[in-house]
C-alpha cells in the first residue's frame, strides 16, 4: 500500500498562475481532507470531503476550490495564485465510521508563489 | 472559535532526558485528543486520547488527559536524537455525521541533541 500520496512534490509559480495538486488514497478512506501549514499557524484545513462527489469549506478556504469525482483521488485548485498562499499543502484521509478519528496524511507539497 | 494551544514552542535536550509537552484546549465540544509526530514531512499518529485519567503507553512515549482542566501531556522518557520532531496536538469535535476536522495546535518542535 502507497497510502496517501501528493503530486508534485514542489511548485514555484507565478502570480495569476494556475495549478492543481493531486491527492490519492489507496485505503479506501471515505474521508479526504486537504490543510495548508505555515510557520507559527499549525496545520489549517482548506476543504474536505465526506464521500465521492462531496465537498466543503474548512478554516481557509478562500482562493482554492477542490474535486472528489473519484472516491480515491481529491484534487486542490489554484485558480490565480497569490504570494499568501506559499505554503506547504498536506492531503490527509480517514476512515467514515465513528469512532475512528485518525487522519492519515501524505508527504507534503510545497508551494512558492512568486 | 475552538483554540488549541501547545507548549513550549520549541525545546532542545540531551539525549537521555525526560520531556514533558503540554496541550490546552478550548473548544465547544470535544470528543478526543490526537498526538501526531512530525519529521521531515507527513505527520505520523502517536495517540488518541478520549477518556480523562487514562494513560495512553507507547515505548518510551506516554500520553494523558485531563478533560476538567481542558489539557493532555505528551512525556518522552529517555528521548533520543530520532524524537527529534515537530509534535502536533489536535482537538477532534463530537461525530456529527461529517467528517472528524481536526483543530491543530501550532505544535512544538524539539530537538535531541548528543
């Protein structure tokens, strides 16, 4: 099992550009969740999704939009990008039943908006 | 605004020293407290706590919690340079139906030194 891993690794972009970071599971986690972690501010979520073909806000979810088309995939867009949203993005997943509150995250992709 | 709090900020030891990494919590509704080790890149779980007074044992990691004083302990005994790390505490709200959006602390970054 590959567990929870994130393409690219490390972006530089322009501003206005446009990019998508992608996110894959092969736990058959019904939970994806996608946070953003900055010096000082911790890990803040920016959306997750509760199942195939749902989705909703976190903390920080201004400037990104996401996709959960396929249960195992989770897709984090960038429509224009801003130098506040360097960063290093982490996809996370869990299980759907109660009780299990544990998030399995992936390595990491960082982010330079110029 | 749920607030979860951890100190100290960062720490440095020799190896072989006991740490102690603290905690707090404000939050609305609670229904259990996550550790998660942090290295060079994804977070790893260590613990979930959900019932007060119960310690959780892992090796020379153990954890508490404390839910009428609102804070949870992280001990390392014996630390060693490979607990070098950031240690993250998050706060997991009651299962409403959605998924389990965990609140990070900043986390505390400690460094084992020979």
């Amino acid at each position: 099992n590959a567990g929870v891993t994130q393409t690219p690794k490390f972006r530089v972009l322009k501003t206005g550009q446009s990019m998508t970071l992608l996110c894959a599971q092969d736990m058959n986690h019904e939970y994806m969740y996608w946070y953003r972690q900055d010096p000082g501010m911790g890990l803040r979520l920016i959306h997750y999704s509760v199942g195939e073909g749902t989705t909703a806000k976190g903390e920080v979810p201004d400037g990104y939009n996401v996709s959960r088309l396929k249960k195992q995939n989770f897709l984090l867009g960038l429509e224009s990008a801003a130098p506040s949203q360097t960063s290093v993005y982490f996809c996370a997943s869990s299980y759907g039943t109660s009780g299990v509150l544990e998030q399995f995250f992936g390595p990491g992709t960082r982010l330079t908006v110029l | 605004e749920d607030k979860v709090v951890q100190s100290p900020l960062s720490l440095v030891v020799h190896e072989g020293d006991t740490v102690t990494l603290n905690c707090s919590y404000e939050v609305t509704n609670f229904r259990s407290l996550l550790w998660y080790k942090q290295e060079k890149k994804a977070p790893t779980f260590l613990f979930m706590l959900t019932s007060s007074g119960i310690e959780k044992k892992s090796g020379r990691l153990s954890s508490i919690l404390d839910k009428k004083e609102l804070f949870s302990i992280l001990n390392i005994t014996a630390t060693q340079t490979g607990d070098s790390a950031i240690y993250l505490c998050a706060v997991a709200p009651p299962n409403t139906g959605t998924a389990s959006k965990l609140t990070f602390g900043t986390g505390t970054r400690l460094q084992v030194t020979l």
